[in-house]
C-alpha cells in the first residue's frame, strides 16, 4: 500500500492545541506594533486599547450569550479554573464548605482540588458511566449539607464525552450550591448558551479554539447576592480587582476575534467535523479487527475520537504514528507509562487505556487528510500486531 506523502506530520491533535486561525492572526497583528495598556487612561493608545479589549469582551460575550461583564479575562483554563475552585474556597468564610468534583477532570481541575482537599476542603470526586459522563444518581447522592461548589469538565478532553450540565446544574441550583464547568474543549465546538444553561462559573481557552496560547476567560454569573470570589492575588484594579495585572491586548484582542470566527462558522463546523470524525471511526472499524471506541457516539464534541487496539503494546502504540500527530491514553512522564486516569474511571480494562489513541480533529483538517490518516493507522496497527516487540 502506498501513502500519499504528509510532511510534516498531520496535526490531528487539536484537543492539545489549536493551529492559530489567519483571520485572528489578521486581527492581532496591528496591536502587536503599537503600545497599548487598557490601563492608561491619560492618552489615546491607552483609549484605544481600552476599547480593543471591551469589544474582544463582547465578542467572547455573544458567543456564549452572557453579559460582557460577567466575563473576567485570565492566562488560560488553568488560571481560570484555579480562580474559580480557590478564589471561592479558600476565602476566609468558606471555611467548612465543600467541593464536589468528578473523576474524569483535567488537571487544571484535579490538582487545585486536591491542594484544596490538603487544606480542610471536603471534597469528593464522583465517578463516571462507562460512556464516562457522570452518573446523575451518584451525583446527587454526592452532594451534602457542606457542598457549596461543583465543578464539572463541560466536554472530555481524551474522550470528549458532553456531560448532562443542564442536569447536573438543575440538581445544584435546588440546593443552593454554585455549579463551575471547565468548558475549553466545548466553547466554540459545540452551542453554549448561558442565559439557558444554569452554570454560574465558567473557564474557557483562546487556544483551544484557534485563538492564541496565553489567554483564557472566567465567566461568573451576576447574581444576587453575588457569588462570593476572591482574586488569586493582589497588584491592580484590573478585571473588576479580581484578576490584576496589566492586560495582554494582543491576545485578548485574538481570543475575542476567535470567538467571532467560531460563532460564524460553527453551525456548519460542528456537522461537517462530526461527519469526518464518523468517516475516521468507520474506515478504521472496517479496516481492523478488535478496536473500541471509547466514549459516548452521541453526546461527544464533533472532532473527537477515541479508539483503542486490542493485541498492540501500548508504549509501541504512539512511538509508530510518526506521520501523524496525535496522542495516547497514556501518561509518559515516567518510565512505565500509567493508563489515562480517565479511561480507568470509565472502567476501560488497563491493557485497553494503555493501547489508545486520541484524534482531535479541527477546522483545518480535510475529508483526504482522514483518508490518510485511516490508511495509515490501519497499516501501522496490522503491523505492530504481526511484529510484536523482539520479534524484529
Ligand atoms: C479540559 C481542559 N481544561 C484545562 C486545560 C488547560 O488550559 P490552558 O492551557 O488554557 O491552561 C485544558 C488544556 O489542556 C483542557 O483540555
């Protein structure tokens, strides 16, 4: 068999990263060669980039149907979900309120809640259905007198499983505790719209939707009484003081004019990625045998897929696909690699998480592009099954 040449690799990673969109690019550019501090209010570069950044605030607004200023401007998720879990626990008066999370979150989730847990919080971390959303029943019976707080992944990074918010929030709005989505795999992928979802915190990433690396956004509902958040940490005025520090114009600028790419584009985005995305899974399901995809085929972010391959070494699974860029349900950080903790929560068998990939595929990517990349997985998976290691 002859593969059509792909250099550089293929980039059908986009849940890691997003290629930078050339019309956000386009729409950064001037503010990277004129000074602007949105903070200088005494001259007109200051004025400008004042209004640069409220109509990036906009624009992220009208893409999630919120009040521009119900949205504070951060790093990235990271830097957003840590507002969001400590910014509200680990205020003074929140002493003896609980946090309540699930298993399959990312890190940027996971590690503030644990640091939270090492500190007094109570949290708990509830488990997931093998399609590996959470389990509404378990969900609930989760919740206690002390919950005050939960945080739920909106769209699954690996499996990119949508988990049932609308649920989930109705259940925590009758009793009074404040629902948080981690939503950077969803927002721009799949519709959003806040004024309906009962969700009073929200993170999301410029770059995961084509945007640039290095900005994000929190939105938190304006409610009454307001939601009771803390900044991370002290030094200016800017984002209502709870988010200072001097604002990164270009870069907002970009995460507002990739919002306003996606909301343009993304009625048609959504159908024309999920249609590849089923074109990928049916051309490998065809090619070979003793694959399994892992997740939920109908409630799951259009460009995702994930997929394991019985009878393949998990280590020699990714080290193979060198002309494509994707990545494995594994975590290699340490010699042996460990199984995805969130396939593991989904009940995925380890030998499975161990031998899975994950596509992320984005609105750069094309019907031929996923020709290619299922002939080519089909024949390096035929090949690593007929040569298993030491076998030459
Ligand atoms: C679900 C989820 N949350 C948070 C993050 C972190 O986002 P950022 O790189 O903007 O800090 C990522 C990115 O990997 C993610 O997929």
């Amino acid at each position: 068999m002859s593969l059509p040449e792909h250099r550089p690799p293929l980039y059908l990673d986009s849940h890691a990263t997003t290629l930078l969109d050339p019309r956000v690019r386009e729409a950064m550019w001037p503010w990277l060669l004129v000074p602007c501090n949105a903070s200088s209010n005494s001259h007109r570069y200051g004025w400008r980039a004042a209004e640069g950044v409220e109509r990036a605030r906009q624009q992220v607004a009208r893409l999630l149907n919120c009040e521009p200023h119900e949205l504070l401007f951060t790093s990235g998720a990271t830097e957003a979900n840590n507002l969001a879990l400590k910014g509200i626990l680990q205020a003074p008066r929140a002493k003896g309120w609980g946090l309540v999370t699930s298993q399959v979150e990312h890190r940027a989730i996971l590690d503030p809640a644990r640091r939270l847990a090492r500190r007094g919080t109570e949290v708990a971390f509830v488990p997931v259905t093998p399609r590996g959303a959470i389990d509404l029943d378990r969900f609930r019976d989760s919740l206690t007198s002390h919950t005050r707080l939960v945080s739920l992944i909106l769209a699954n990074n690996e499996v990119g499983t949508i988990n049932p918010i609308a649920e989930a929030g109705a259940i925590c709005r009758e009793r009074g505790i404040w629902l948080h989505c981690d939503a950077s795999q969803a927002v721009g992928k799949i519709p959003l719209d806040l004024r309906q979802l009962p969700v009073d915190l929200l993170s999301l990433s410029a770059h995961k939707l084509h945007g640039p690396q290095g900005v994000g956004a929190l939105y938190v509902r304006r409610s009454e009484p307001r939601l009771p958040l803390e900044p991370l940490f002290d030094g200016g005025g800017q984002e209502q003081r709870l988010r200072p520090g001097t604002l990164p114009v270009p870069l907002i600028v970009g995460l507002g004019a990739a919002c306003a790419v996606c909301r343009e584009d993304q009625p048609e985005e959504t159908t024309r990625l999920a249609q590849l995305r089923d074109r990928l899974w049916q051309g490998l399901a065809q090619r070979l045998e003793g694959i399994h995809r892992n997740g939920d085929s109908q409630q799951s972010l259009p460009g995702n897929l994930n997929v394991s391959f019985e009878g393949v070494p998990g280590e020699r699974l990714l080290a193979a696909m060198t002309e494509i860029a994707v990545s494995s349900g594994s975590a290699c950080s340490s010699a042996t690699p460990e199984p995805s903790h969130v396939l593991r929560a989904m009940g995925v068998p380890e030998r499975l998480a161990l031998a899975s990939l994950r596509f992320g595929l984005s609105r750069f990517n094309t019907g031929e592009e996923i020709d290619f990349a299922t002939a080519y997985v089909s024949e390096t998976v035929r090949q690593l099954r007929a040569h298993p290691a030491g076998t030459g």
